[in-house]
C-alpha cells in the first residue's frame, strides 16, 4: 500500500448538487477498489491557468488516500470517461529517507 495525492478539476458549470455527487462517486471508486481516504481539501472554483474545453474556471478537489495499484488504475479509466471532470493528476507521496 502506497499513499498518494489526487488532484481533480470538476466542471464550474455543474449546480452544488452535482459536484457532490461527482466527488462523492469519485471517492467511492477509490474505496470500493480497497483504497483508504486519508484526507480530502475542496479548493472550491479558482482559475485555470488555460481554458478547458472552453471553461475558465473549474472547481478543485485534491485527496490524499492510501491504496494499491489496482485502485489507481480503475480511477484512471473511470475518470477518463467522466464528462464532468475536467482533469485529473495522481501523484505518488514518496516517503522520506
């Protein structure tokens, strides 16, 4: 099991009601495939950098969760196919030496 921080932009065009629920089945894909969330930051809507799909701003959720690969993946894919995230990073938390 490694730890790892994800970072999502969800579309700004979506009422509060339907961010919930994409970030609530976003999280239930980690869980459901044996990850652990260990700390979730809503960032709220900020400005990109560069337009997305002709959106300027997007809603940012950033997640630290520990997990296996085959947790990672399925996100990868799920999230992929999801219309209502903009994009996505996963980055593995080296531990220190």
């Amino acid at each position: 099991m490694r730890k790892y921080e994800l970072m999502y932009i969800v579309k700004p065009s979506l009422d509060e009601e339907a961010r919930t629920a994409v970030v609530e089945k976003a999280h239930a894909i980690l869980t459901d495939n044996g990850a652990t969330i260990d700390k979730v930051d809503e960032w709220g809507l900020r400005e990109l950098a560069y337009e997305i799909e002709d959106f300027k701003k997007g809603y940012y959720v950033v997640t630290t969760f520990t997990s296996n690969d085959e947790a990672v993946n399925e996100f990868n894919r799920l999230t992929r196919i999801n219309k209502d995230v903009l994009r996505h990073m996963i980055v593995r938390l080296d531990e220190k030496i």
